[in-house]
C-alpha cells in the first residue's frame, strides 16, 4: 500500500517568521514624515535650546552638538526609507555608553546635576537626529527642546534668557501648526507661509496673547515657604580650598598683592584699616577692625560705580549678614574674638557639600512669665557671587544653619558668621538654610533684662572716654516718649524703649558730614554734639546708647535686600547696596535688627512681610516707578478707595452680629449670581461676535459641532476633525453621517487644503445641510 507523504512543515514555518520580519521591517517605515518644513523647524527647535542652555550656563555645548545634529538631520532626510538597521544598533549602543558616563559623573559629582542632565540630553538628541524617519521621532526632539529650554529656565539669572524664550515661541508655534497638518494627512512639501496659515499678523498676535498670560501666570503664581527638595544648588566644579588660617579674611585683590611682594593686610586676621585701592569692589566694612569715624558708609559708598556683587533667590526679602561686631573702639569697631583658637571649623558631610552649623540656644533667665514658643519660619537662600574681589566671607540670613557649600571646610567665628577657607570665586553658587525668628511685639515686651554672663561681658562694652551727654540724650528721649494721642507714657520694657531710642534718632538728628576730632572723644559723643553724621554714625550712635542704658547690642554689616528683578525672581545685590544694623539681644529670641538711619524702615525686611504673592507685589511697584507722579497718585487713591470702603462695609456687618453676617452671605450670593449671569451672557455674546466674524465654512463647522454637542455628541480637544467624524459612525444614522462628512469634507478643504471655493457657491449648500442634519433629529 502506497504511502502519501505528509506535506513538510518546517519551510512554512521558515516563511512564516520571515515573513514577520518583514512585515515588521515595513511598518516602522509607515508615517515616514516628509515635510521639509517641519523637519527644518523641529532642528532649528533643539538648535535654540542648546543654545539658551550654553547662554545661560556658560557651556560650551552648541560647537559640536549643533554642526553634528545638522549633518544627522541632512542624512536622516535622505535614508528615510531605509531600515538602516545597522545605524540603529550604532546608535543604541552610543546612548547606553553616554548614559553610563552619566551616571559615572553623577556618582563623582563632577559637575551641577543639571548641567550633566543637559548635556546627556544634547548627546542623546546627537544620536537621535540620525534616525528621524517618522513623525513621532521628531516628537521626542520636541520634547528633548522643551526639556533643555525648562533646565536653561532654572538656571538663567539674567534677562538674557527671554530672549531665547522668544526665539523658542516664534519657532515653537509654527512647529505645532505643521505637525497638525501632518497629523491630518495633509502633505507639506513647500514653505508657503500663507497657505498654511503662517501670515505675520495673525503669528505675532497669538504670540503676544501666550507671553502677555505667561507673565500674568508669573506674577500670580504663589510663592509657598519651605522647599520639598533636599539637594540644593551649590557650584561643585568651584571648590574653594584653605589659603587662608582660620580667623582671616581675605579678598582676592589682597591675595594677588600679596603673591606680586605687596604689603597688604588681612591675610592674618588683622588688617582692614580702612585703607581703600580704586580697583577694590567691596567697601573696608568687612574686615576684623574698621574705622567708621574716617570713612563712613555713606561716602564710600558713594565714591564707587556701582557693580552687581551677587545676586540671590530666597523666599524672604531678608538682611544678607556678613559680620558682626563686639567691640567699640570710640573711631569704630572690632572683633575682640578673632583669635584663631576661638574660630570653630566645621567640616562638611561626606557624601554631599553639607555643613550643619551650631545653633545658638538663648535661655530665658529672667521672672517665670508664660511665653509662647517662637515662631519661626525655614528660608531657603541661593547665592550666586558675580564679583571677581570677593572676600572670603559668606553672605547668609540669620540665622543660619545649614549650607551647602563646596569646599572641604567652613570657619564659624564667636558672632555665628561664616567664613570661607579662601576668596569666593566669580560664579561660586552656594545655599543656605536659615531659622529666621518672627518678630513678635507683644511676646518681646514680655522679656525681662537679665542677661547670660557671655552677653553682659561683651556686648555692655563702652569706652572709659564716653561722653556723660551719649547717655542723657537717650535717657531725654525716653523721657519724652507718647502715646499715639499724644500723651507721655512710661517706658517698662527693653523693646519699646529701642523702638523710641531709634525714632528720636531718625527724625531729630541729620545726615551730615561728621566732622570728626580724635582728640574731644569719641564718635558717638561728636554725632550727638553735632547732631547728627554719617549714616554708620546712626549705627553707632544707637548701639551705644543702649550699651549705656544695660541693653546689649552689636554693630553688623551686610547687605541691604537689592533691587528684585520679577522676571527672574533673583535680588540683584550691588556693591552700593552694603548696610550696617544694629542688633539688640532679647532672651530667647535671640538678635533682633533695628536700622536708625533715617530714610530706611525701622525693621529690616523679614518673615513678617507676607510674600506669598511677592512677585506680583514687586512687579506693580516696578510698573509705578516708571509710571508719572499724578498716574500713581491717581491708582494709590482709588485703591485706596476701595480699599476703605471694603473695610467699612466689612466693619459695619461685623458691628451688626448675626444679622450682619446672614445679611452679607446674602450680598456675597447676590453678587456671585449676578456674576455669573454676566459671565454666562459675556460668554454668549462673544460666542456669537465670532461666529458672525467667521468665514461661512468655519461658521457653519462650528455650529454643527455646538450643535452635537448639545445632542450629548461633544468634541474632544484633541481630535481632528477626521477623527471626531470616525468616533460618530456608532452614534449617527447613515444620512446624517453622511451630512456630517459632507460637512467636514467641505471645511477640512477650506481650512487645510489649497482648494479656492467661493463662498457665494457653498455658502446655500451648507446651510441647507445644517438645517437637514437638524431635521433628521
């Protein structure tokens, strides 16, 4: 019996798989993007990108990345149909290596975190310019361009950005119109800016509408205390090293003089004689001894050009402390504590650049009153130095006490100021945390006057040659203290009695030039027989006046906030902008700030100014300071205004009890019903203005599509018109699914197509199919 042979299995089997293989080969190559325009916009995208991040961080990225993404792009256009399976595995293999490098530098710290994610982003982008067959691949350059754009965002410091942002826009807006047309199967061979809807005016207004809600989105945008992340800013490629022993202080002008054979100061800890170089940024406030008597803050500053030293991101408009001092000499001030075996050096944690520094604790000696806790408030500060004569001394709110910092070592002198091991480099980024204490009137009023022995034995100095005459004029003015009716009222605590102290030196003494004579006394005894000085005079003159009345205080140099710039949201801080406060000591609060220069607010800035909405605040003042006179003085009145009269009626239904307020929950339902019965009928009235403005295809679309909408049939968003035609087949009868595409059909030919019709021609004929589709339902 013959045997039939079963037909074999494995050459089918074999065909099958390649097959497959094949199959799979060709659907990558489906939705190949042909648009030269769109693949000219996407690159020139990234191109901007690059360059903003370079602009903005000081990189060096756009010499190779962009000529290698060009010729990338040139040769993805031409092997676009290709598998070129063997430039793919090149390619993967190139971004595993470049991903592992990341992570190697990661591990290392060799460079901010995200100046190495940028340029892993840029690497990647490289690679991926060679293989762009497809419309999705050039949506992932889009998104490597967005994401490049937002890390040039968090690390611009000046204006310089917004105008890579506006490139970005102009650019960016095209791109999205195109791609829409590609999504729609709409080919784009030429740049025909007015077929395809890229007239001037219309681009131009829509950018104007995305940058005028951008900066409204800015300025409203909260800004909440307290950071979530943990990893702050700080410069790692900008190590300072130890140049200097502990206790000196040194600029980087002092350094050279020193390394060229010059006989410059402070290396030691001991110079800062007041002496002045032209060519120094910094005024000699910030030395271990400085002479306010010859050269007081306000003639120095006023002999220097102004020049940006720093600039600084904090959540709190605060005081930037530098030094502090102890000591009154009768010309000036000292640091009696500046011995290098009372400096206390820290060392940094390890595995980051963090220092925790030693908080001062401040017990209440004093009667047992009921006090409540301190509240207090973390601020986070990010200082940038821009200055080339930088000291070696660190900037920071009070009162601090963690910093990034990258270096091995930190110095923290007897007055809690930070010193650096060397002169802060130009650029060096550094943060730091700060407990700022909240200024409490009632609670400080409550405190008593005794003092720990470390406080009375350093801050209660004074000069044996003290004038009798510095402490009687601050005991008359004591005396002469009143109520707000005008009545005299007595004076039982330490803070009312530095409130009044520092009031009757604004307004009773001036701004003057000292004329200052070592041999009748000191200082303080001059300003007040002359009745007035410099504005460190004013420093000096309160400080010692308290010491005189058993109230501790200190002498303290630092900056003044600086202007702040609402586009950036940095303080610019200028050399012009160094300040001297005086710090009185209450227990348990510690420091608190006064500044009796007249002119100046009484309490530097701190937590109590709510700064939630700060950027918007400062923008308005930035807006009425370019502003006339009578144009401010006109809003100042009618916010003002309003203002009262919000207040009254507040007040009034307040007085009135529980009527008041069912009466104004009555008003406020009045007032937001009205509201939005106008916001309904603004909504339709503008509805229909712009229907009536429409070309009749577009009008006659969008009715449709209200008109389904309606008919519980919406249009999503995202869906073209295509696409919304598709999802209706299931919802619609045949007829009426066939109105709906006829429809489409005519406006998809109107908007996306090059086809001219005459409105004349169809404007009957979509009229009548609108009413039908209405008829079928």
């Amino acid at each position: 019996m013959d045997t039939i042979e079963q037909p074999r299995e494995q050459p089918r089997s074999k065909i099958g798989a390649f097959d497959k293989l094949r199959q799979a080969s060709e659907f990558a190559l489906v939705g190949v993007e042909d648009s030269i325009p769109l693949r000219v916009l996407v690159q020139v995208f990234v191109f901007i990108s690059i360059g903003a991040v370079d602009a903005v961080a000081s990189t060096s990225n756009s010499g190779w990345a962009i000529p290698l993404s060009a010729i990338g792009a040139v040769w993805a256009w031409y092997a676009r149909r290709k598998r070129n399976i063997l430039v793919k595995l090149c390619i993967a293999i190139a971004m595993i290596a470049m991903l592992v490098i990341f992570l190697g530098d990661i591990v290392r710290q060799a460079e901010e975190t995200r100046l190495l994610l940028a340029r892993l982003l840029i690497q990647l982008q490289v690679l991926h310019s060679f293989d762009l067959p497809r419309r999705k691949d050039l949506g992932y350059s889009i998104v490597i361009g967005l994401i490049l754009m937002a890390l040039a965002a968090t690390l611009s410091q000046t204006m310089i950005f917004a105008l890579w942002l506006i490139a970005f826009l102009l650019v960016g807006l095209p791109i999205l119109l195109l791609d829409h047309r590609s999504r729609l199967g709409i080919k784009t061979v030429g740049f025909n800016p007015e077929k395809i809807g890229l007239s001037l005016l219309p681009l131009s207004g829509l950018l104007a509408i995305i940058l005028v809600l951008g900066l409204t989105i800015f300025a409203f945008l909260p800004r909440l205390p307290g950071f979530q992340l943990r990893n702050f800013p700080v410069s790692v490629n900008l190590s300072v090293q130890r140049q200097i022993p502990s206790g000196g202080i040194l600029s980087r002008q002092q350094q050279n003089q020193q390394q060229n054979g010059n006989n410059a100061t402070g290396g030691n800890g001991n110079g800062g004689d007041g002496n002045l170089s032209d060519q120094e940024t910094l005024p000699p406030l910030f030395a271990p001894e400085i002479d306010t008597a010859s050269s007081g803050a306000k003639t120095v500053s006023t002999k220097r050009k102004p020049e940006l030293v720093m600039r600084v991101r904090s959540q709190a408009e605060l005081f930037w402390r530098v030094m502090a001092y102890d000591e009154f000499t009768g010309k000036g001030w000292r640091i009696s504590r500046n011995d290098p075996k009372q400096i206390r050096t820290i060392r940094r944690n390890p595995i980051n650049y963090e220092f925790f520094l030693p908080i001062p604790t401040h017990a209440y000696i004093g009667s047992s009153k009921k006090l409540k806790p301190l509240t207090t408030q973390e601020v986070v500060q990010t200082y940038t130095i821009t200055s080339k004569n930088f000291p070696n001394l660190v900037p920071a709110a009070a009162v601090p006490y963690r910093i990034f910092f990258p270096s091995e070592e930190l110095d923290v002198d007897m007055e809690g100021m930070i010193r650096g091991p060397g002169p802060l480099p130009e650029d060096l980024t550094y943060t730091v945390l700060s407990n700022v204490v909240e200024r409490n009137p009632q609670q400080l009023r409550l405190l008593g006057n005794e003092y720990p022995r470390t406080i009375r034995n350093y801050y209660l100095q004074l000069p044996e040659n003290l004038s009798p005459q510095v402490r009687n004029a601050a005991l008359e003015s004591v005396a002469r203290a009143m109520d707000e009716a005008g009545n005299p009222i007595a004076i039982n605590n330490a803070y009312d009695l530095v409130v009044q102290i520092a009031q009757t030196l604004k307004q009773n003494y001036q701004v003057q030039t000292l004329k200052f004579d070592e041999s009748k006394g000191d200082l303080v005894s001059q300003f007040v027989a002359q009745g007035g000085g410099e504005e460190s005079h004013f420093v000096s003159t309160l400080a010692v006046m308290l010491r005189s009345l058993g109230i501790p205080s200190r002498y303290v140099v630092g900056f003044a906030p600086g202007k702040f710039n609402p586009f950036t949201g940095l303080y610019e801080v200028q050399n012009i902008d160094t300040q001297s406060l005086v710090e009185v000591y209450f227990p348990i609060y510690g420091w608190v700030a006064f500044d009796p220069v007249p002119g100046r607010p009484l309490f530097p800035p701190s937590i109590e100014n709510n700064r939630t909405f700060g950027v918007l605040q400062t923008f308005w003042s930035w807006i009425a300071n370019l502003l006339p006179t009578p144009v401010n003085n006109f809003f100042g009145a009618v916010f003002g205004a309003i203002g009262k009269f919000l207040t009254g009626i507040l007040n009034w239904l307040i007085e009135m009890g529980w009527v008041g307020i069912a009466f104004g929950l009555a008003i406020a339902f009045g007032i937001g019903l009205g509201g939005w019965a106008l916001w309904q009928g603004s909504l339709w009235w503008w509805q229909l203005r712009r229907l009536q403005k429409m070309p009749i295809p577009q009008r006659i679309y969008q009715q449709m599509l209200q008109w389904l909408s309606e008919q519980g049939k919406p249009k999503s968003p995202h869906q073209t018109p295509l696409e919304y035609e598709t999802s209706l087949r299931d919802r619609l009868s045949e007829k009426e699914l066939g109105i709906v595409s006829q429809i489409t059909q005519i406006y998809q030919d109107w908007r996306y197509g090059d086809r001219q019709m005459s409105q004349r021609d169809r404007h009957n004929e979509l009229k009548a199919l609108f009413k039908s589709l209405k008829r079928k339902v």
